[in-house]
C-alpha cells in the first residue's frame, strides 16, 4: 500500500507550509518520490496527502506541470502533422484556430493541468463576442465548434499520455452549430452566366464548374489529356492547393471517390473547345507552338503556370460582386447539385459527380433541398440503400 508523510517546512503569517512525500508509479514505468508543497493547517495538509495517496493508489497521479493549454494544443498539431494524421492545410487551420481562437484569450495561458469546464464555457462565450482575427466581433457557431474539437483532441491525447486526467471539453459540448442558408444561384442566374462571363479569364472555369460540379482545386488541377472530346468527358485524378509551407502544389483529390470520369454536358463541350482553340492561338502569336497534350486546361492568366487558388477565388469574388451574384465559387457546386436534384437524377449518380465517398453524404449535405419534393427525398434514400 502506497504510504505517505507531512513535514513542517514553515509558516507566515499565520499560515503554515508542509511538505508531503509520497511514492507514485512513474508514466514511462518505475516508481518516483514526490514532493508537494502545501499551504494550510495541518489538517488540510493531511487531507491533500490523502486525496494524493489515492489518486497514486489508483495509478491516477499526475506530475504537476506549468504547460500552457496553446502551448500542448500546438505540438499535438505538429505531432498529428509529422505523423500524418492531418495534412498541411489541416495543420495550417489548426494553428489559425490555435493562434486567434486559443491563443488570445484566458484559457490559451490557462495551465493544460488546471483547465475545467467553467473555463471551456466562459471561452465560448467569448468567442460569440470577440473571436475574430482583429477581435471586431465574434465569430460563427461553426467555428467555435471546430476551435473546441481541436482542443478536445488535444485533450484526448492529454489523458491518453497521462498530462491529464480527464477530458474537460468532453464535459462542456460547443454552441449548437446555426448553418447558414447555402448559396444557390437562381435558374434565370443559371441562364445569363454564360453570356455575363463571356470574355473573362474565369467563363469558362465557372462554367465547368456549375455544370459538372467540381471542387475547385479539382478544377485548376486539370490538364488537356484529362478531357475526351470524343466521349464528351473529363477525367478528374488530383487537386490544386496553396500552403504557406509549400505553396502551390498537386494533390491526391479530397476522397478516394474524388478520382472519377464525368460526362460532360454539351455548353461544357462546346466552351472548353472554344477555350482550347484561343490557347492555341495564342500560343502561334507568341511563337510557342503547340501546347503538349499535358498542359494544364485553367493556367493563371498570361501563364502556363497553376493558378493559385486562393488568387481564383479572390477573382471570382471581385467578378460575383461586380455581377451582382453575391456568392462564392463553391456556389456553383452546390448549384450543380441543386440542378439535379430537382431534375429527380438518382442519389448515387449525384453523389458520383460530385465526388461524394457514399450517396448518405451528398443526403447529408443537400437533404434540405428534398424538402420541396419528398416523394424524390424517399426515392433518393431508396437508392442509396439498394446501391
């Protein structure tokens, strides 16, 4: 049985100071000697060495530390990054979280050992005030739900290495996540985006994107080989992102399920000919020649080089406010997805477009847009369940 001592080192004003000595099983095996100081009468002291003694009885006694809750959240992030277990945008959201979410308020200083659920709660709330960047408001239910997953994992990994006990963010859930109306473009929108876009670096970009209903990275990561005039398809094997740590790179597509051939429907047909012939002549008037059969579809503007996406889309707000269309890139995703569902197209066919992992995620994502027309909503689930 695990034995314990007290030992009077002082006292000021009144208030005494006592050593307790104790022996605890060590996390990476063996056993330690520890020393505690404690402030009180002797018999609180007593009672802190009792309470001590059996968290060590139990094999639950953890080594005091000073380590800061962003301090242990960051090198999880790093620890999850260099294993492989998040990418590095991943890694790069996460520390964003860390840094502005974390990091700027009371519970990122907080020692990691001393965090409660009060805490976890009051940061909440802080967050719904002042969670922006610059401090200006707060930030999305979204966002806050994303800040304490990354810190319950965090925490989850605490316990499982012994830093902690318990998991206090498992005890204290983030604000019910309010989702946003999701932006849809309208038919008559549908309609006039050609002939608005007509002339712009980025026509024939969106209407790929709204009538095939690819991701963007997907989109900028095409290549002339990847489309068949022949069978009217496009074949869609990686993606194109930005990192700080690495810039502009290729990459595998989002999901396994993100490798896919999508036919192509006839304006797409005829936009990315007309598109192809104007590189062509384009390239005669400089005296390039002709483009290899590699070469990307949608290079930057005056380039043969990748577009990076995060300027794609800075490009396409500036063209959607100047429009009046008031909505994002993925937008257009999400009106392809729309389209089709109103058109009554099986659950699985969609799901396949759009480079879903199952038919129960493109439910998951677009189930509101059944609501009009439940009879298509249960043919949609009989589907999914018979494929």
């Amino acid at each position: 049985m695990t034995k314990g001592h007290i030992r009077q080192r002082g006292g000021k004003r009144g208030v005494a100071t006592w050593e307790l000595k104790f022996d605890a099983d060590r996390a990476e095996g063996g056993r330690q000697t520890v020393y505690r100081s404690f402030k009180g009468s002797k018999r609180e002291a007593q009672a802190e060495l009792t309470r001590l003694l059996a968290q060590a009885q139990a094999g639950e006694y953890v080594e005091p530390s000073k380590l800061s809750v962003v301090d242990y959240v960051r090198s999880r992030i790093k620890q999850w990054h260099a294993s492989g277990t998040i990418s590095q945008k991943t890694s790069e959201r996460y520390e964003e979280l860390a840094t502005y979410q974390l990091g700027r308020f009371a519970i990122g200083s907080r020692p990691l050992q001393k965090l409660t659920a009060a805490d976890i709660e009051a940061w909440h709330n802080e967050l719904k005030t002042s969670g922006r960047q610059r401090g200006d408001g707060g930030v999305s239910t979204q966002t806050i739900s994303h800040a304490h997953r990354l810190l319950s994992s965090a925490l989850r990994d605490a316990v499982r290495f012994g830093f902690v006990l318990r998991n206090v963010a498992s005890e204290q859930r983030p604000p019910k996540i309010v989702k946003k109306a999701m932006e849809i473009l309208s038919p008559e929108q549908v309609r006039a985006l050609p002939t608005l876009l007509a002339g712009r670096p980025i026509c024939v970009p969106a209407m790929v994107g709204l009538f095939c209903g690819l991701r963007r990275g997907e989109l900028l990561a095409l290549h002339w080989d990847d489309v068949d005039f022949t069978r009217k398809t496009i074949r869609v094997r990686a993606a194109l992102e930005y990192t700080l740590a690495h810039g502009v790179r290729f990459k595998e597509p989002k999901t396994k399920s993100g490798k896919r051939v999508i036919v192509l429907p006839d304006i797409t047909v005829t936009a990315l000919h007309d598109h192809r012939r104007e590189q062509l002549e384009m390239r005669v008037k400089l005296g390039l020649g002709k483009a290899p059969d590699n070469a990307l579809v949608f290079p930057a503007p005056g380039t043969e080089q990748p577009w990076n996406p995060e300027a794609f889309s800075f490009t396409w707000l500036n063209v959607s406010s100047e429009l009046g269309l008031g909505v994002s890139f993925h937008a257009l995703r999400h009106t392809h997805a729309s389209m089709l569902i109103s058109l009554g197209t099986p659950i699985t066919e969609i799901a396949h477009r759009l480079g879903h992992a199952s038919p129960t995620t493109t439910l998951s994502v677009y189930s509101h847009l059944y609501e009009k027309d439940n009879s298509k909503a249960a043919a949609a689930i009989n589907a999914a369940l018979g494929g």
